[in-house]
C-alpha cells in the first residue's frame, strides 16, 4: 500500500499543464521574393575511379546506380560476401 501511494505522488508531481495562447491578430507584412543559389545536378568526372565499400548490398548497387547516371565510368565495388 506504501509503494502505491509514493507511485501516485510521483505521478502527480511529474504533470505538466500546457496552455495554448489565443491566436494573435498581428499585421502580415508584405512579402518578398527570396532568391535562393541553387547548386546545379551533382556530376562525377568520368576519368575518376570511384571506390565503393559494401557495393554488393542493397545500399551500395543504388549508390553505384546513382553514380553512373551522373557520369562515373569506372568503379571499383567491394564487399564482404565472395561471388562464385
């Protein structure tokens, strides 16, 4: 019976009331537009060899996928697992 009730003091010190405040019917400020530099399609350079650690997972055939759509041309996969 002593155990429950410092359970339930603990419970009762541990609530956290949270009130929510009205919404405030503050000015909008006209807005401008930003520009933003953009950084253009990532690009490998084809005369590059890229080394690619666990190429054989899931993980590492997308990447190498993803590799030769932006150019890579020669890549090096290597994995734990020995293909016969």
């Amino acid at each position: 019976m002593h155990g429950n009730k410092s359970m339930n003091m603990v419970l009762l010190l541990s609530l956290i009331i949270i009130q929510i405040r009205e919404e405030e019917t503050a000015k909008i400020a006209n807005s401008l537009p930003v520009l933003l530099p953009s950084v253009s399609r990532t690009s490998c350079n084809p005369r590059k060899c890229y080394i690619i650690t666990g190429g054989l997972g899931g993980f590492g055939l997308e990447l190498t996928h993803w590799l030769v759509e932006r150019g890579a041309r020669f890549l090096f996969l290597t994995s734990r697992w020995v293909l016969f």
